[in-house]
C-alpha cells in the first residue's frame, strides 16, 4: 500500500510539474496562407519574439488551401494542449458565414477559437502593375464604369478579406468588377506583377517593397487615415467613396486550452509586441503595430465580424466556391 501511495504521489507530482514548466516543447503555428502574404510575415516576425519569451522554438507551418479555410479549420480542431497557435487575418470570420450563405454546416466555428492577441490592423490599399493606365481611383472607375465585369483583379481566395474588400469597393463605387481567387495574398500579388490581373486590394506589408521598387503602383486606401508609409496615398473616402476595411492578424488557440498556457501564451505576445526586433520588422513591412491583449481582442473581432458578415449577405452566393 506505502509503495503504491508512493508511486501515485510521484505521478501527481510529475503531472503537476508538467505542467508548471509549459511550455516544455516546440509550439506550432499555424499560418492558413502561402508564403507572402500578410499572415505568413506577421507570423514569421512574431515568431522569433515569441520564442524568446516562451524559451521555446515556434514552428510556422503554412496550411492553405480554401482561402485560407484549411488552416482555420486545422487550428479549430487541434488538441487544446498550448501547443498549437494559428495567425489570423479577419477572413477568419467569413468562412463559417460563407458556408451559412449554402445553407451548409460550417467546418468550424469562431467559438472553437480562443483569442490570444491582436497584433496589427492594417487597411488594404488599391495597387495596379506601374505600367497599368490607371493612375488615379478615378480612372479605374470610370474604365470599370464603361466596361462593367470586364477589369479584372486578383485575391487570397472566394470570400477571404481581398476579395471582400474589393467587392465592398465595387459596391460604393457602383461597379461590377471580375474576381480572379488564388490560393493566398502572395500568388495574388505574383498574378499582379505578371500581368494576370489588373487590380489588387492588398495589405501593405505585400506589396511595399512593389511599390517602392517601382513594379507597382498604390491608387488609394480604405482606411480611416493616410498610411505614414504612404502619406501620399489618399484614403477611398477622401475621394468621396465611402468605403473602410482594414486586414487585422491575431492569435487564436484552440478552444479549451488550460488558463495556465493561454496566459502563458497572452504575456509571451505581449512581450512580442513589444520587442524592438519585432518592432523593427513590422516597420520595415510597413504594417504599423496594434496589439490588443485577449478580452479587447475578443470584442474587435465581434464588432468586425459583424460588419463582414453584412458585406457578405451583400456579395451573395457564388455558386462555384468550394
């Protein structure tokens, strides 16, 4: 009886030191997008940052597919165990809506996902390739206007953030565009440069280095200010189209993960965010910092949530998605 209450005080001892130590191994990282888009850069800034203040490594994996759906859903079903993270963008909670569109039942829903932190909110801007024959949002209009569903543009997916900004455009601007979906920002941006499409709404981090290098040209931005990496860009509401959208990256862990871990995870993005080699990287992508700490994380992304899903009941149904 000794020897057995012995070996089950060790056991408990050796459970509850576990974990105390957490995190004791590498944690994963979900991105549900291709190398160079928003998500993939965000992730692999933060990383690092991360990995200094958990002493532990950060694995990033790119799980795409399904604008960006497959990797959601991946993170939504993982084992809640702290070891598991995702990094996503706000096209996070358009998916389980598109699928409502259908009538059909969802691959996941937002209440699988535990918000860890925000750590950037940036709005799209409106590029075109240098030698494009739109030099201003006026000329794009007006060509769009006289040619409707004919111009072209590029996305990370059916019903991801690119594609719902553009479609929020072409509805204050009163015009029909054509939407060409790839599999993440990074190959949307690439279709640019090579002459696939005519358009792109993209985060800016994407598509800076383009832009600065003379390969592209930035027409305006649907954000509420002028972007400090680009205070010659005039906002779409300057212009007199009534239009705002912003591309936010944030920690999710799956639903159910131990307090212990989540606050864990919670002080290690804040640390993060705070970190001047982060600070650095997210500066040279132009993507100015916005952290939120869990609970004003969780209320930023109900109140955006909100404002998607009645810009998706406005896009409708499309029929050849998924």
């Amino acid at each position: 009886m000794k020897l057995f209450l012995l070996a089950a005080t060790l056991a408990f001892a050796t459970i509850a030191h576990g974990q105390d130590v957490y995190p004791s191994r590498p944690v994963t990282m979900i991105i549900p997008f291709p190398p160079g888009g928003v998500a993939d850069l965000t992730a692999r800034a933060v990383a690092p940052a991360m990995e200094r203040a958990l002493r532990q490594p950060i694995v990033a994996v790119n799980r795409t597919g399904a604008g960006g759906e497959v990797g959601y859903e991946a993170a939504a079903k993982a084992r809640p165990d702290g070891y598991t993270l995702l990094m996503a963008l706000s096209s996070v909670t358009i998916a389980p809506e598109s699928h409502r569109l259908f009538d059909r039942q969802p691959k996941y829903e937002m209440n699988q996902l535990a918000p860890i932190a925000l750590l950037s909110a940036d709005p799209t801007i409106l590029v075109v390739r240098a030698d494009s024959p739109y030099r201003s949002v006026r000329d794009f209009v007006e060509a769009a206007k006289a040619n409707p569903g004919k111009i072209n543009y590029s996305s990370s997916g059916v019903y991801g953030t690119l594609h719902v900004a553009m479609e929020m455009l072409a509805h204050a601007a009163g015009v029909k565009l054509f939407h060409v979906p790839y599999q993440g920002a990074g190959p949307a941006v690439t279709a640019l440069l090579g002459g696939q499409v005519e358009a792109l709404a993209s985060g800016p981090s994407a598509v800076i280095a383009h832009i600065k290098s003379g390969k592209l040209r930035a027409l305006a931005g649907w954000g509420g200010k002028r972007l400090a990496a680009l205070p010659e860009l005039p906002t779409f509401k300057e212009l007199g189209i009534d239009v705002e959208f912003y591309i936010w990256a944030g920690m999710f862990a799956p639903a159910g993960t131990p307090e212990p871990a989540m606050k864990t995870l919670r002080e290690a993005a804040r640390q993060a965010a705070n970190d001047p080699d982060f600070k650095t990287t997210m500066e040279r992508l132009a993507t100015p910092i916005a952290y939120l700490d869990a609970p004003e994380f969780a209320a930023f992304v109900d109140r955006d949530a909100k404002m998607l899903a009645a810009a998706l009941k406005r896009i409708g149904r499309i029929e050849d998605t998924k």
